[in-house]
C-alpha cells in the first residue's frame, strides 16, 4: 500500500492496522486542547486571605507573650523588694536604683583627656547585692638560728586576712580587711572609695594604709620577703607602719609621655609614727607618683612623699618624714608566665623637731625578685637603718629568698637573713613561709 506523508497517518497495534487522515487527526487535537484548558484554569491560585490571618494570629500571639512576660518582670521584682525589706533594717530601695545607668563619658582627645574621670565600676547583680567578695588569706611564719635582738616563736600562724569588698553603686566602693593575729583581732582597713567625682578626683575615708611609699602601702602576705626592711621597723613602725583613720584625694593626670598621680590624705594623727594628743594634732600625707613605659617590656615607677604630724618623744614636738623609691619591672610578653623580674630601692629621712636638738634618721633598702621558671622565684635584699632620733647607732642586714608557687592559692617561702644590730651583736636566722588563700581576694595597689 502506498504512503503519501501529507495526507495520511498509519498507526500499527496488535489487532492490525489502523488508517487516520491527517486532517482528522488535528481537529482531535485541537478538540482535546480546548477540553482541557477549563481544566488548567480550575488550578487553585494562593489564598491570600488565609496567609493574612495566620500572619495577624501571629502578632496576637507574639503581644500576648510579651504581656505575660512582663508581668512575670514586674512580680519578680515585687518579691525581691519584699525580700529585702524582710532581711534589712532598712526599707528597700526601687528597683531603678539597682539598674541605674552609668554616667557617660564624653569623648574628647588631647589634653582634655587629662580631665576624664576614672572608668565607673559595674553595677553588681542583684544576687550580690548582700554578698561581697570574701577571702581568707593564711600567713604562717618559722624561725631557726637565734636573735638575741629581735625573737619570735619558733612557728606561728603570724595573720590570718580576712577582707569583704564590694561595689556599692555605680559611684562608689567599699573595701575591708580585718587582721587577726596572736595578739588579737583589728581592723587593718577599712574604707569606702569615691570614684567619679568631678575634676576625676577619687576620695578615700575610713582607716588606711597610708601612701607613704612604697613598703608602707603593702599587706604583708604581699612582700616579696618574710619581713619588713629595717627602714620600716626602725622608723616606720614595723608591721602596722603608718595606718590610721582619715581622708584621702587622688587625682590621675594623663599625657603620652608620662602617668602622673598626685594624692594628698589627712589623718587623725594616732598611729605607730605619729602621736596626736588633741583634736588638732592631725597628720598629713602627700606623695607624688610617676609612671612610664620604657618599652613593651619594662616600665619604670618613680615616687616621692612627705608626712608630718606630732611626735611622742617630747610635748609639742612634731617629726616630718620623707621618702623617695624607685621601682623597674621587666617582663617579656611571649615568656610573662616564666620569667620577670622587679627590682625596687626606697630611702627615708625621718626628723625630730625637738627642744635644742633636730636629729635626723636615714634608711634605705635595695632589693629585686627574678622568677626562673613558671613557679620558682628568687631574691635579695639589702638593708641599713639608723635608729628614731638616734642617728648615731645603725643597724644592717641582708637576705636571699626562694619562693615556690604550687599554685595562685598558696606560696612557700625560705629566707636566709643575716643582721647586724648597732649593738655589735649578729644574728642569723632561716625563715620560712607559707601563704595560702581561699575565696575572691582583691588585687592591691600596683
């Protein structure tokens, strides 16, 4: 059978053959198109409507949340206020006192930036509000060889520090540490710092160390030794050195080249230096600090101080002091867990201003600490000090020391002390040291 492409369309299926013109079979096609073109018009488009309402359901939602969750906000803090009017005798603060904002510090450069106050702590959580940092800092001290001059037991738990610090606000602080010891229990200091007054003032009041110095200001489970120089003890008082009750101002003064701290403290005049017997015989304390990078590495602290107050050697007499120390730090950035180095001298003159007579006493120590290795330091410390008022006789000293870190908890500590008191009379001696700690202790003055 012939087959013209044009005219006809030939389809083979197992019944046989079935012949379809060409003609036919488009109008079949076309037919079949338009049956199924309402069908593709019936394709449900996207329901706007019900995509709008799942959205506004939504926000309801997200509303009602926030709803419930401030009023969980506001009785929290209900109960926290009823808590403590419950536990203080006072009546609880509002909740805006505890979050007030920080006072912003303006943004200048150059020589404005001297007058910046200091950085304002952050408030505490409310959790801490009646719980400060507290820690227990354990000094136990040994002796063997004998001092004829100076004894002591041959073991002893010399202090044990106990100090509670705390952010009040965002505008001040407040710091204490109680010293108890063989001979009883005191308050070592006690103080609360202001430190966002105008100018950048920061203002001290309680009992202090005062900033006379470099020695003076230092705990004594913070020496480098397991003493005090003789400078301290023949003129400073020994242990509790010049510490009374009063009133300090600091102001930080900032340049590229040179950190500056210039600080003036008036005290009520009884301590182990000077002996007020009235209401007017106050003592006053100035001291002038400069620091400086000498490279990233080392850095150098320069520092001069004056006192003055009465003295107890005669009625009306008074004693002026005065001090200079320098201080070099050395510490390599890439190696600052394992090696460092401190070296540290401090002279002072104390004067009597005496009926007919106006003697002046010199002392002076020279020492430094090395540290060889992550947890082993060693030090010297050379020391000569004339007597109060009595400049004549001078006693002299030095000392090794080697220092174990098991840890930053704890220290262990032997000194080789050799003295040779104005007496003609030697003694050498082998002290030892342990240190050990426990709780949040608060760093001390650099």
């Amino acid at each position: 059978m012939s087959y013209t492409p044009s005219t006809h369309f030939i389809a083979s299926g197992r019944g046989g053959n079935l012949t379809m013109d060409y003609s036919a079979g488009r109008a079949a096609l076309v037919m079949i198109c338009m049956a199924a073109a309402p069908a593709f018009a019936q394709t449900p488009a996207p329901d706007t409507e019900n995509i709008a309402e799942l959205r506004q359901q939504i926000a309801v939602l997200r509303t009602e949340f926030e709803t419930v969750r401030r009023q969980y906000d506001e009785r929290l803090t209900t109960l926290e206020q009823q808590l403590a009017g419950l536990t203080a005798s006072s009546p609880p603060e509002p909740p805006a006192a505890a979050t007030a904002p920080e006072a912003p510090v303006p943004a200048v450069g150059g020589d404005d930036a001297a007058n910046l106050p200091l950085p304002t702590p952050a408030v505490p959580s409310r959790g801490k509000i009646f719980n400060p940092d507290i820690a227990v800092v354990g000094n136990v001290l040994g002796a063997v060889g004998r001092n004829d001059v100076e004894s002591g037991p041959a073991l002893a738990l010399e202090e044990a520090e106990a100090s509670f610090q705390a952010v009040l606000d965002p505008y001040a602080r407040a710091d204490f540490f109680f010293a108890f010891g063989p001979e009883g229990a005191e308050v070592e200091e006690g103080f609360i710092t202001f430190n966002n007054l105008p100018g950048g003032l920061l203002l001290k009041a309680g009992k202090m160390r005062a900033a006379f110095g470099k020695v003076n200001a230092l705990h004594p489970h913070t020496l480098p030794w397991t003493d005090r120089p003789l400078m301290t003890r023949n003129l400073l008082g020994g242990d509790e050195g010049l510490s009374d009750g009063g009133i300090s101002v600091s102001k930080l003064i900032l340049n590229p080249f040179l950190f500056l701290e210039a600080t003036g403290e008036i005290y009520g005049g009884e301590s182990e230096v000077f002996a007020g017997d009235e209401r007017a015989d106050v003592s006053y304390v100035g001291r002038l600090r400069g620091y400086r990078d000498l490279t990233e590495d080392t850095n150098i602290d320069l520092g001069a101080s004056f006192a003055w107050g009465q003295s107890d050697l005669e009625p009306d007499a008074t004693r002026r002091l005065l001090g200079v120390d320098a201080t070099f730090r050395f510490r390599p950035l890439r190696r600052a867990m394992y090696q460092r180095l401190m070296a540290r001298a401090e002279l002072m003159w104390s004067r009597e201003d005496l009926a007919g007579s106006e003697p002046t006493s010199f002392g002076v120590y020279a020492g430094g600490e090395y540290q060889f290795s992550r947890r082993w330091f060693a030090g010297g410390r050379w020391d000569y000090a004339e007597r109060r008022g009595n400049p004549d006789a001078a006693d002299k000293g030095a000392a090794a020391t080697l220092t174990f870190w098991p840890s930053e908890f704890s220290q262990v500590r032997a000194q080789y002390r050799h003295t040779r008191y104005a007496e003609d009379i030697s003694a050498n001696e082998l002290l030892f040291q342990f240190l050990f700690s426990i709780g949040a202790h608060g760093a001390h003055a650099f």
